[in-house]
C-alpha cells in the first residue's frame, strides 16, 4: 500500500491488487458474520460443563494463563473481527452483571447463530429471523418465571445457598474442594450483605492470595490481610486490643513549595538542623502516642530516622498501604482517616482485637492480619495456591461463586440446571 496526493495536497490510498478484491454485501456478508460468531462459540463449546476442559493460553508477552472462565479466554483471545467483539462484549457484560454463566452465553448465541445460518439458506429474511428470536426470548423468559423454585434461607440456615455455590465450583479447579470453597464464599457474603434491603457491596470482600501452601490452606479471614509488614523488624509481631490511627499525611518534615537552598558551613548548624529534623519527628511520634495509639498505619513512607524513633517509643507502624486498603481498615476499625497531623485525636481511632505479622515458608515474605474489628463489614478471603496460575484461577472461580451467592441475596428464586431449564423453555 502507498500513498499519493492530488493537486491539492490531499491523500488517496492505492491499494495493491485492487482490481482482485472485492466488498462482501448482501446474504454474503451476512453468512460471513454468522461465521464469525459460530467460530468464537465453538472454541468455547469444549469450556462449558463439569466434564469441560481448561484452555491454556499465551499472552504477546510470553505469560501464559490457565483457565475455563468465558469471560477471561475471551478477553485474552485478542478477536480481531467485529462480530467476534461483539460476543467478547456479550461475555464482558455477563461477567460485570451476573459474574457466572460467561462461557454458557457465548456457546449459545453461537448456536442461536447455526440456526440462523439454516433459516437464512431457506430465503427468509435476516429481520424476521431477528423478530422472532425476540418473541421466542419472551416466551423463554415467561416460562422460566413459571418454573422457578422459591428459595428460603437465613444467616442460621445456610445450606441452600452452600449447596447452589457448589455447583457453581463443580467445572473449577477447585472442584474437588467445592463444599469448603462454597461455604467461604457464602460465609464471606453473609457477613458484608444487608438482607433486609438485599443488598450485598462486594467492594468489602477483598480476595488476597500469596504463592506456597496448599489449596484446603485457603481460609476466610474476618477481618483485612494486607500484603505489607512491620516498619522495622524488631517491633512487636502481634498486637492485641489496639488502637489503630489512619494517617494519609507523610510521616516526615514538611518540605518548602517552591525550590531552596540550605548553606551549611559549619559543624554546628550542621547539628542544629539534625536536632530540629529529630524534635519535629519525636514531637510527631509523641503525638500518637498522646492520643492513645498502639499502631500507626500510615499511606506514605517514612525514612529510617522516623522509623528508629517510632521502634524506641514503642510505637508499631505500617508504611506505604494503598488507599483501597486503608479505606477497608477504616470501615473494619471504625477509624477516621487522617489527612493532617493537626487533627489527630483519640475519638479518631479504631480498634482492632489482633494485629498479627505471619510468614511464609523460607521466603521472606509477610503479611498482616488485622482480626477482631468492631464492624465486621470488610471480610477477606486468603487463598493458598501452588503457583500463580493455580492461584489466578481459583480467585476467578471464588469471584463466580461470590456472585451467584450475591444473585441469591437480591433474588430469591432458582431454576434447576444440567439442560432442564433450556429444554423446558424449547418446548
């Protein structure tokens, strides 16, 4: 392909080989879609069901992905053709709204897609093919109202819904573990919904995994983990009953707005600027602890001198946690978020019944578990995987049963699987 321009100076595109394309139209272009559509179908069909199989795929980089979730094959497939998007949107949008079924959804509208191919070689037009997919949509639906089962559980009866999350897990990689998986998922959603207004925010189940252990390790944690540790190495690994301050204000001397410059030509200015950075720190750490504070956790860094004088006040600290993070430990704590030194103040504390620092293994990996919070309504998940697939995997299999529990908290009400449900509404 080159280019050329016209006396004006505006571009036209010579195409090489012209005269041998052509432009698909008509029943032509049509056929060429549904093809489209079918293929994406078909590369999912071995996917669905218990018996389904996982597909391993490789990214443009070289990282490779395990897996038998619709949703995440389709987003790593990197479709080119318009229609093959327009399915992966249709995988997408089930995902965000139900989080189950993305691979059933793909496979059939691919096969509503076969059975358009054959009406269409029977001269019937695409619009009537469209109408009567929307009729017979509304003949499905009605009838699946028809044949739904009330669903009845509470916080003291659980069982029902342990049992549909287990057939969510049955074609995961989790499946032989589905009854312990399911009633974390179901525990972890009882505990943040509100089943008066059925409402469930999963934004407060968080799901943390860390590399080692074995799969039946995996345990819900009520309370927060977060991938950090202690500041220094000689504070405290387990506090009880504490009192947690929020900080999002940096935990250093204030620097000047605008460039300067500091001439120092002697000893002892020299020590005189030392002393004035030390008071300013030791007057920042007294005033957490003026206040009542057992733990400071804080959004930003701190450097080795704050972090010496914190370890001597005996003052434990948590350094560079993410603003997702200290929003959920503000929730659980029931603290207030601190942007300023000025307003720290005791009824701006939380509390926590545990703070624990646990490893793993021979590396030096650490995490922190912050249990015991008077509002338990930020729950995690800590999920223990052999290596980063397994672990990625079983994270996408716990979001799929979290959402189908969530979906049994707003609606009450289920229709049986295996086919039934799709035979019924054929007849």
């Amino acid at each position: 392909m080159s280019l050329a321009f016209d006396e004006y100076g505006r571009p036209f595109i010579i195409v090489r080989e012209q005269e041998r394309k052509t432009r698909v139209k008509g029943i032509e272009a049509v056929k060429a879609s549904i093809m489209a559509g079918k293929t994406v179908g078909q590369t999912l069909r071995s996917s669905l069901g218990p018996k389904g199989m996982d597909k391993m795929l490789q990214s443009g980089d070289g990282d490779v992905t395990i897996t038998n979730d619709g949703a995440t094959i389709l987003e790593m497939m990197e479709v080119e053709n318009q229609i093959g998007k327009l399915m992966v949107e249709l995988s997408r949008s089930q995902d965000h709204e139900i989080g189950d079924g993305t691979t059933g959804v793909v496979v059939l509208a691919g096969a509503l897609l076969e059975k358009a191919d054959s009406l269409l070689d029977m001269g019937m037009h695409p619009l009537r093919i469209a109408e009567g997919y929307e009729m017979a949509c509304k003949v499905a639906t009605e009838n699946l109202d028809k044949i739904k089962t009330g669903f009845e559980f509470d916080k003291d009866n659980i069982e029902p819904l342990i049992k549909t999350c287990m057939t969510t897990l049955s074609s995961k990689v989790v499946g032989r573990l589905k009854r312990q998986m399911a009633e974390i998922c179901v525990k972890a959603v009882l505990a943040v919904a509100d089943l008066e207004r059925r409402d469930v925010n999963l934004d407060l189940i968080k799901v943390e995994g860390k590399v080692g252990g074995k799969m039946e390790d995996t345990r819900l944690v009520e309370g927060i983990i977060i991938d950090k540790e202690f500041s220094h190495p000689q504070m405290p690994k387990e506090l009880k009953n504490a009192k947690v301050a929020i900080l999002t204000c940096p935990f250093e001397p204030p620097k000047p707005k605008t460039k300067h410059k500091i001439d120092i030509d002697s000893v002892e200015k020299f020590e005189a600027l030392r002393e004035s950075e030390q008071k300013y720190f030791t007057d920042m750490v007294q005033q957490c602890k003026d206040c009542g504070a057992d733990l400071v956790i804080c959004q930003w860094g701190f450097d080795d001198e704050a972090n010496h004088l914190l370890l001597q006040h005996k003052l434990p600290a948590v350094r560079w946690v993410g603003g997702v993070e200290i929003e959920l430990l503000a929730m659980a704590t029931g603290a207030r978020i601190i942007p300023r030194f000025a307003e720290l103040s005791s009824d701006k504390l939380g509390t926590a019944g545990s703070v624990t620092e646990i490893g793993f293994g021979t590396t030096k990996d650490k995490m922190l578990v912050i249990e015991g919070c008077p509002n338990l309504k930020a729950v995690t998940i800590f999920v223990r995987g052999g290596n980063r697939m397994v672990l990625d995997e079983i994270k996408r299999s716990l979001h799929d049963a979290i959402c189908v529990a969530r979906n049994l908290v707003r609606d009450r009400a289920i229709v049986y699987g295996g086919g039934a449900a799709e035979i019924s509404c054929s007849f």
